[in-house]
C-alpha cells in the first residue's frame, strides 16, 4: 500500500504547496505564435507478450517538422498521461514543438506509455482506471522499481517494433532518450544501464533510487562498473519522500556522486520541492536542450 501511497504523492501534491516549492513555466512550456503543433495519437488496450498478463494506453507524438526519408529521434516517456498533456506539470508536446522549431532538440518522435495493469483474476475485485475502464491491480512497481533487463526488453522488442512499423526511427542509441519520475526515474535509469546499445540519454526526475525493490544499490553498482556510454540528467528536492524505503535527496544526491566519481556525462539539479513535478516541468526545457546538445543526426 505505502508503495502506491508515493505514486498518489506525484499525481495529486501539486494540489498542494511547500513553503519554497513554487516553480513556474517558462515560456517554452506554453504554444508560442507561429510554432507549427506535433499530431498526438491515442493508443488503448496494448497487451504486451514480455510484460505479460498486463494492459496499457499509450500515446505517440510526430513533430510538425517529421519527414519519412530522415530517421528522426525518439524519446519514450513512463507514466505517459501525465507527460503528454498539455495543460499539467510537464506538456511535453508543447515543449517538444517549441523546442525543435526552434532547433535546440532534433525532430524526435515521443512515446509515452502507461504502467500496465494485471488483467483481472477469477476471484479479483475490480478497480477503475483513470479512464474509468475495470482493471486489476497495477504493475507499476513491478515494471518500474525492479532492476534487470525485462523492461528494457519490453521497449526493445514490443514498443519500438510497433512504432518503427509506420514512422522512421533512428537506430543510433545517442539519439534515443528516455524519461521518467519517481518510480519512472528509476525505470528509466535503469533501461540506458542495462541497453546502452540502444538508449543513451536519461532524464530522471524525483527519482526512486531507493530499496523498493533494489534501486539502492545503484551509486554502488556505478562506481563499480566501467563507465557505460550515457548522458544523465538528475532532478531532486531537499523536501522529497523520506520513508521505510529511503530517503530520496540522499539518494539522488548519492546518484550524482557516483556519476561524478566515474566521470559520467551527467548534471544534477538539486532545489526544495517535495515529490511533485512541479521543479521537474519547470526545469525541462532546459534539461531537453543539455541532453540534446551537440546531436547529430546520421
């Protein structure tokens, strides 16, 4: 239960405020007057055979300035309905089309995909998903929190296929990004860890580097292990989740010294907001343009 109870905290805090917690939306977070608007396209009940058992939305932006006979970038977003709209903490097709018009991020194509839920059991009582269909419980901790390669797997061998049949996307892994918070954090740390042959760039924000099931072991693992290909971008606040699980600052300030240590390409962004997206949306543009700098396109 507590493990849902900090999913509930990034869906509903920004109802409430910290003392200092008041980051605002800069410009690129709103549409601007002549900057051509992506397509979003709705996908519904994907019923994957690696996370198996398990139903989910998703959704796909095209930048305006897609071309079929150039490879564009791909970003891939966890808790893709909160990332895709474009009136919360993050909108990010707004960002993404005032951003690439502009050309401080290349013509990337986003996949945002939800946490898959269970199919329902013979003896299981429902619960409703936040488009009011019955589902049963979520796997979002499973997919997420767990360390190894099955979500990684998920993407690779589902998720890009599936795109990759109507839209041309590069292979090269530096133009593949991924994108998560909280738990998606971690997720998406963990994707650019275990496949940087095929995702190097990560953005993390509030990220649940902590014992929910394993993540702890991440600042250890990094100075361990010989440095991998990625570029990391890190977001936390002195006013985050302090649990049974671990305390979030600490582990996200832990993260950036192990990244430090081994000479990653990395940059952390430490303020004093909670576990929110508040700091998060208000900061991605201008995480998108430093993960983004000097890309060249094949």
């Amino acid at each position: 239960m507590r493990i849902a109870l900090i999913w509930l905290s990034f869906l509903v805090v920004a109802g409430s405020s910290y003392a200092a917690d008041d980051y605002k939306l800069g410009p690129d977070s709103f549409p601007q007057q002549g900057v051509p608007q992506g397509t979003v396209i709705k996908h519904t009940n994907f019923m994957s055979r690696v996370l198996t058992n398990t139903v989910r939305d998703w959704w796909l932006y095209v930048p305006a300035q897609y071309k079929a006979d150039k490879p564009a970038c791909v970003m891939v977003f966890q808790d893709g309905g909160g990332y895709v709209s474009t009136n919360g903490q993050f909108r990010v097709p707004v960002v993404f089309d005032n951003l690439i018009q502009k050309g401080e991020m290349p013509v990337t194509i986003g996949i945002f995909i939800n946490p898959g839920d269970r199919l329902l059991g013979p003896n299981e009582s429902p619960r409703k998903r936040p488009d009011g269909k019955p589902a049963g419980a979520s796997n979002r901790s499973v997919e997420y929190d767990s360390l190894g390669d099955l979500y990684a797997r998920y993407l690779i061998e589902e998720m890009l296929p599936l795109v990759e049949k109507e839209y041309n996307l590069t292979k090269d892994p530096n133009g593949r990004a991924i994108c998560g918070a909280s738990s998606g954090g971690i997720c998406s740390f963990t994707v650019a860890w275990e496949r940087p042959d095929q995702f190097r760039k990560v953005l993390s924000t509030i990220g649940s580097f902590t014992n929910i099931r394993g993540g702890h072991v991440y600042p250890s693992l990094i100075r361990k292990t010989e440095r991998k290909p990625m570029r990391v971008f890190l977001q936390d606040g002195a006013n985050d989740v302090d649990n049974e699980f671990g305390n979030w600052p600490l582990a996200n300030q832990q993260m950036a010294a192990a990244l430090k240590f081994m000479d990653y390409d990395y940059k952390f962004v430490f303020g004093d907001g909670g576990h929110t997206g508040k700091h998060g949306g208000s900061i991605l543009p201008e995480a998108l343009k430093w993960l983004w700098r000097d890309y060249k396109a094949d």
